[in-house]
C-alpha cells in the first residue's frame, strides 16, 4: 500500500539541522527499511512551513508505526497520514461501495423495507389529523 506522510518540521528541528546538517531522506529511507516499508520517494516543501512530504510502500501497520516513531521524536508536528489509492484500487473501492450502499442508512434516515409503516401526525387543529405514509413529505409549520 501507498502512503502520503506529511509534515512540518519544529521549531527545534530546524535549528538542529542547520546546526548539523544531515540527509532527512536517509534518515527516513533508514526507518522505513528497519519497520518493514520501502521509501518511494521524498520531497522537502515550505507551503505550510519548512516539512516534508513522504512516499513510502508499506502495510498500514509499518506505516503507523513508523509514522508514530518519527512524530514521538519531536522533530514533527501537523503531521498527516494518507492512504493513496492507484486507480485500479480506487475503481475496485466505487465497485464495492455499489454493492454495500443499500445496506446502510445513516442516523435518521428512514430504513426502507416493503412494509409500509404509518404514522399519526398531530396537527394544532384536531380536524386536521391524518395518516401519512412513512417519508411523505409533511409540512410541519402549520
């Protein structure tokens, strides 16, 4: 699997670097070959501030893992985490999202079976009571 890890380094890391300056790509290269991963690719940015944005191929579990040693080194902060998906993922994601959305309803939604279900709707004006089918559209500001 393909992970996006962004983030931005602290204020103490970049001192430490400029006091010292090494490969941030090695040392990264050299986690992720330790967890498990390999490094895809590694690209310094400065939009949000000086930090980096890494490529790596790995399961989820070495790349929390390895995510999680490198933000406990205090070097990182507004750290990301994001799954990348190729397009023959995506394509088999939508597939099975097709296949399983009738399953699920969100909190309030009416669940959908054959049955009609009834309700009695209480109007100010007694005269006006009604039974409504189940997702009848009711005007409720009378």
């Amino acid at each position: 699997m393909l992970f996006c890890l962004t983030a931005n380094y602290t204020p103490q890391a970049l001192n430490a670097m400029r006091e010292k300056p090494a490969s941030r790509r090695a040392a990264a290269e050299q986690l992720l070959t330790a967890a498990g991963g390999k490094l895809v690719e590694f690209y310094f940015t400065i939009a949000e501030g000086p930090g980096a944005h890494v490529i790596l191929d790995a399961d989820g579990d070495t790349a929390a893992a390895m995510t999680s040693t490198a933000v406990a080194s205090g070097a990182f902060q507004n750290v990301r985490m994001i799954r990348l998906f190729s397009e023959d993922e995506a394509t088999a994601v939508r597939e099975k999202r097709a296949k399983i959305q009738a399953t699920y309803k969100a909190p309030g939604q009416w669940i959908n079976d054959r049955r009609a279900i009834r309700c009695r709707v209480i109007h100010a004006n007694p005269t006006e009571q009604k039974t409504h089918k189940q997702g009848a559209n009711l005007d409720w500001r009378r």
